[in-house]
C-alpha cells in the first residue's frame, strides 16, 4: 500500500519546497503501522525533585511497547506534553505513544515539575523549561539504567514534545550548561543535568521533534542534533518565526528559524509548515510526518552513501527570484525501497558561476541579474541537476498603506511582491530593508513587526535593491474610559430599523446616567414568525481614536431580554461586529453593558484581517418579542453614555496618609478624555497654588486652582465642554516650583 506524504520543507525563512515522497514499501517497521496494538504500563517513577511550591514531588511515566514484540533492541522516543508550563499531564499524548509503539518503536510519556514563578519574563520562564529538561534528562537517565528491562536500544533515544513540550525539547537538545544565564537560579533549581534522579548515565539524545515550539535565544542552537519541525504559520501562541508570545509574553524562535539555523549549521532537518494552521491541530499528519522522520534519522544512522540508490533532486526546474536565496534537497532510496531525504553533508553541490553560488549546505544565492543555468548535486559518482531560472521582481507593495496602533498593541505588516508579468511572488519580508522615519515614534524589526513607543506619526520605508515603497502608522496611545458620545444631542443620528412597525427616537431629561439627558427609544412590532430578527439601528459614522479593548453603553430597558450589537469598519472597508455580554433587561437603573472589542469584533464582511483605525457606524438592538403569531409588542429603552475603556486604565487606589514628600504633578486619566479627567497633584508644603489650562499657542483658557493649599495629595475633576478638540497643557506651580503636562480632548 502507498503512504504519501507532503512535506514542506523550510530551509531559508519562507524559502518553502514542497517535496512529494511515495513510500512504496508496505509494513517497514518504523515507519509503518506493523503491530496491531500497544502494551501499556502505567505510573512508573522515575526521579523526584523540588516542586515550584517548595515541596519534593515525585515523577512519572507510562511506558509504550509493541504488543507481542520480541526485538531486544528498540529506538526509544520519549513524548514531552504541553500546557504553557503550567498545567497538562502525561496522559494527554497517550494516542501518540500508542501509535510510536504500534510502528515498533517503544514510547514513554513523561511528567515534568509544572508552574512559572512570578514576575512572568524571562528569567522566571527559562527557571521552568530548565526544571523541564532536568526532568526529562531525568527519564532519559532511567531509561539508560533500565535498558535490558525495557529492551531500549540506548544510542536510538529520541524526544518529540507539544507546544511548552517541544520548548523542553529545543532547550534539552541546545542550550548547554554555559550558556545559561548568569541570573538564573541554578543554586536553588540545580545544573542543566538537574539532581531529578539517576546520575552517572549519559543523557545524551539522537534528535528531537518540535511540534509548536520554540527557544528563547536561537544563537543557543549549536549542538548537532538533528530537528524536525512541525509549525502551523498563524500561530500566535508560540510564533513560528520569532516574536511576542501570547501565552509567556516574551519573544520566542519557533520551527521555521530553527530549521533556517539548522540548515545553515549543517544540522540535519526537516520542516512542515502549514500557512492555514495556528497553534496545535493536524495531528494525524504530524504522526506521518514524526514518524518519517524518526525512520530516516534510523536509516541514516545505520548506512553508508553506497547504500542508496536512485539518487536524485528534489527538484528538476525551478525559478528564484534574485534578491532571495533556495535550498535544495535530494532524496534516494534506502535499502528498503523506501525515499528519504539526505543530508547535505553526503551530497557534492555546483552550479554554473554565472547564476550565483551554492554553499555546501544546498543554500543558493543567485547572480544580481536575471540568468539562467544549472545547480549540480553529486553521490556516489552519480551526478543530477536542476534548470534554475533566476529572474528579476517587478514592484511591491508594502501592506496596509496606513494603518494605526497604540504603544500596547504590535502591528504585523507585510509586503506583496509582484514579477513582470504581475504575478505575485512568494518573497519573505526579511528581504526587505525596512526603517521607520522616526524610531521615537515607533520601531521596525527584521520580520515586518511594527511597537509604537510614544503618540505621533511615522513612515515605514521598506527598499528592496532599487525598489522602494512606504507605509503611514500612526501610534495613537489612550488610557482608562473615555466618552465617545454622552448622547447629549441627537445632532448627526439617524435612526432606522427592520420589520418593527414603528420606532421614535427623542432626546429626554428625566432619565440619565450622566450629563443632562439620554435617548428614549419607543418601538412597536406584530410578531410574524416569518420575520426575524427584529431590529433598532441607531447610525453615526465617527472616528475611533487608537485602539479600544471595549466599548461601553448605559440601558435601562423595559424588563424584555433585548439584545446588544456594535457595528464598526476599518481602514479597508471591513466591515466587523461587537456583541454585548449581557441582555439590555435591567428596569430600575441604567446598567452598564461592557462590549469586548480586542477580543470581541467578529469580521461580517471584507477580504483582510482587521487594520486600524475603525469608524463606529451604528449601535444594533435586537428586540425580543412576544413569539406569539399576530401579538404586538412595545416597549421603551434609554440609553445613555457610550463610552470606550482603553488598555492600561487607572483604577482607584487608596492615598496615602502621611504627606507627600515631593511636589508632583501626575498625567491625567483617562487620557485622551471627552469631556472630564481627572488630575491629580501633590503639594508637600503650605503654598499659594496656581492649575491652569493653556493651548498649543500658550493661551490661558482656564484656571483650576488659584489659592493657598496645605501639604498633601489632591485629585479634582476637569471639564473640557467648552473647548475644541485638540492638545492642551496644564501647569502647576507654587512660586518657585512649577510643573508642566500635556493632554488631549478628543470630541
């Protein structure tokens, strides 16, 4: 029977090859399924040490081996399980380590000391994944001891983890023990080899398996250990190429830089990448694809370059464009018919001079002009090529044109490369030479990502040789709750609905939650059963300012469960939706309905991932009716104070009782503000007090404090209602001293 396989094989960041291996032979151990089950002991320790908790622990594995097997000698491949440091267990690879066993290999599935101390960063993360390999340096160990018991073959042992299980794995397999960091505790935790149990055994390895992991510092990847890794190019939780984790907020290396080093090392390794796949899943093509791998490393390890035959290259014609570079592979057959990939350290590599070079590694690097001519890979006197076209690009286009982000929030761009028949290109941004105007602003790096530091303006020019283009960011940094529109007026709404039979909108002052009115909603419907849903659409187009996590309304509705929606475009046109947490039913004060936007905005239409700045476009309310055939319904709903709440807002927090000792002026809050915010100031010595509001020209436009104050901490409330949108300074002084800050009204 076949067994086909796709393996996108990274070996330059984006330089992908999809290589097309039949494996024809049926029932080859170790590749194939050729046991029908798997005997399974469970709970064996294996070592104990110091738990997070200050507490010993004890550890254990569940050991996998073919059922009936009588081979005294088996590769070994130990299944490392993921949960973010902090949580998981070994049972959750059961089904892996069922399916190594069944394919001949034996398998175990280990525990680890789980948790991350606090304050989360690097230090504390790197503390765990050493706790982590300890412990798996621990099993190896154990099993090194236990060799003639468990029949393990011990120079075939092999790791392959999940997620936070492959991190343990890329740390085990590459970070020494000099290169740890001098401010981890190895007094407390131990050396790399950890005191978990079982000393005086090696703990060497032959290869590892990385399936959604990463390493902390790529430069640790120095060891010749050969890799296979496994990583879906969406993923955010462990970034594929380098960046901010969202799982331990720090940046991470994932597979694809682990196989671009590898290669460029001369480690041995292969790479499946998957452009539609984020964090974990595809579980069934990664077994083929670890499987494969395993066998191949197996084969290698036991062949010599005569062994193989049908040598070829992967590859019989291919275009490069170039300002990139391509890494070729070839494949034989093993002495079981079966095609593998080999090492570039068996293979003699050429190319014709006059379209680039070819390092030993396989990487080529093509000519500065458009040509065309030949690569050469040599074995055993058999000599194959590829027909290389090198070609030149035509434009490209950097993405988006603009776009806005705030100094929490990092901003992906990317760049479509098109030839001269425009057609678009398959060219990494690491291409690319990519500056920001103005690094206060914000700053750029390598792979496209883009951290605002401060409020302002920027260019992100991105030059490839002659060719350039540039992209506006604009870094728009807000903090705590800002009014949005305190529905004072009707002025600019309008106001439609859908299959209600009648709807009023007025402007009321004897219900409010703020200011002096809110929005009375009157609505009357027919229930038809055919007609669904029934709608109130309140529209205005307004401008949102940087990047809000949620936007906030006060209701105060007639008792039914109503529903609460939000509708707001990007900057391309994309249309996304916000949905309330809870029903608009609340009928003896306003209740105030938190909407989540970061986490919550639903795209309803357009073609690319959401990019800021939005455009509020109009609050939706869904009306539950009496679902009786002919029966109307009305009712009335307020609503009052639609208002956004930006990341890092400033809670309340007790003042202290003894007087301050310095005389301080903080950033008002929230910031930018319509129409309040709050100031706060500290005066540490009896003094005549003057807080005044200036405009960009230095036009005095209003005095808050003009008087004599005692020592202590203050806070008051200012309104902006009477002043124009834009930035303001306030000014504390007291004689002598004075301070100065700026702040920003936004109508």
């Amino acid at each position: 029977m076949k067994s086909p396989y796709v393996l996108l094989r990274n070996l330059l960041m984006f330089g992908f090859v999809f290589i097309l291996i039949t494996l024809t032979n049926a029932g080859t151990r170790y590749k194939d399924i050729v046991f029908p089950s798997a005997t399974i002991t469970r709970n064996i320790q294996f070592g104990s040490n110091l738990a997070i908790n200050g507490t010993t622990t004890s550890l254990y594995l569940d050991f996998f081996e073919p059922a009936g097997d009588t081979l005294k000698l088996r590769p070994l491949v130990i299944f490392i399980h993921g949960g973010s440091l902090i949580s998981g267990n070994k049972g959750e690879l059961e089904t892996f380590c069922t399916d190594f066993a069944k394919r001949g290999f034996v398998a175990a599935s280990i525990d680890y000391r789980l948790g991350i101390e606090n304050p989360k960063g690097v230090k504390t993360i790197l503390e765990a994944l050493l706790r982590g390999v300890q412990d798996a340096k621990a099993a190896v160990r154990f099993f090194r001891s236990k060799a003639d018991d468990y029949k393990i073959d011990t120079s075939k042992i092999f790791l392959e983890g999940s997620s936070a299980g492959s991190m343990i794995a890329l740390h085990y397999a590459y970070l020494n023990q000099d290169e740890i960091p001098p401010d981890v505790d190895q007094a407390k935790w131990g050396d790399i080899e950890g005191t978990t149990g079982n000393s005086g055994f090696s703990s060497s390895i032959k290869g590892i398996i990385n399936y959604c992991g990463a390493i902390i510092d790529p430069t640790w990847i120095n060891e010749n250990v050969p890799v296979g890794n496994f990583h879906g190019l969406l993923d955010p939780v462990v970034p594929p190429i380098d960046g901010i984790s969202t799982d331990f907020g720090i940046r991470m290396y994932g597979g694809v830089t682990v196989s671009r080093i590898a290669t460029q090392l001369g480690i041995y390794n292969q790479g499946a990448f998957f452009p539609q796949m984020a964090h974990g899943g595809n579980e069934d093509s990664l077994r083929l694809f670890s499987s494969n791998f395993l066998y191949t490393l197996l084969v290698l390890s036991a062949s010599t370059p005569q062994d193989f035959t049908s040598f070829d290259l992967s590859e019989k014609s291919i275009k490069v464009l170039r300002y990139d570079t391509y890494t070729f592979t070839t494949t034989a057959l093993d002495k079981s018919g079966n095609r593998i990939i080999l090492p570039a350290s068996m293979i003699e590599y050429s190319c014709d001079s006059r379209i680039g070079t070819i390092e030993s590694s396989g990487v080529f690097t093509p000519t500065d002009h458009a040509d065309s001519g030949y690569v050469y890979a040599k074995l055993n006197n058999v000599t194959v090529s590829c027909f290389v076209k090198v070609y030149d690009l035509k434009y490209f286009v950097i993405k988006p044109e603009y776009a806005v982000t705030d100094t929490l929030k990092s901003l992906q761009l990317s760049i479509d490369t098109y030839d001269a028949d425009s057609v678009k290109l398959d060219l990494a941004i690491t291409k690319f030479t990519l500056t920001s105007t103005d690094p206060y602003i914000g700053t750029i790096d390598s792979t496209g990502l883009f951290k605002g530091k401060t409020t302002g303006t920027t260019n992100v020019i991105a030059v490839c040789s002659n060719y350039r283009d540039t992209c506006t960011i604009n870094v728009e940094s807000a903090s705590g709750i800002i009014s949005f529109d305190e529905l004072e007026s009707i002025n600019g709404w309008t106001f439609t609905n859908s299959n209600l039979d009648s709807l009023t909108v007025t402007l009321v002052t004897d219900q409010k939650s703020i200011g002096e009115a809110s929005f009375k909603i009157d609505y009357k419907l027919t229930y038809d059963s055919q007609k669904s849903p029934y709608m109130i659409y309140l529209n205005k187009d307004i401008p949102v300012y940087g990047i809000p996590d949620s936007i906030y309304l006060d209701v105060k509705s007639d008792g039914r469960r109503h529903k609460l929606f939000y509708r707001f475009t990007d900057i391309n046109s994309g249309i996304f939706k916000a949905s309330g947490k809870k029903y608009l039913n609340d009928t003896l004060k306003f209740d105030k309905i938190n909407t989540p936007m970061t986490t919550g905005l639903v795209q309803v239409s357009g073609s690319s991932a959401l990019n800021y700045p939005l455009t509020f476009n109009r609050i939706e309310i869904q009306i539950a009716p009496d679902q009786v055939q002919g029966k109307i319904t009305s009712g009335t709903i307020y609503i009052d104070n639609l208002r956004f709440k930006y990341p890092g807002s400033t809670t309340d927090v007790e003042r202290k009782s003894s007087l301050p000792e310095m005389f301080r002026l903080e950033q008002n809050y929230p910031n930018p503000f319509n129409p309040r915010t709050n100031i706060n100031y500290s005066i540490p010595d009896y003094a005549f007090v003057t807080l005044k509001i200036f405009n960009v020209l230095g036009e005095e436009v209003g005095v808050l404090i003009n008087e004599y104050k005692n020592p202590g901490d203050y806070s008051l409330s200012f309104d902006a209602s009477s002043l124009t949108s834009g930035v303001y300074i306030y000014s504390l002084e007291t004689g002598a001293l004075s301070i100065n800050r700026k702040m920003l009204l936004i109508k």
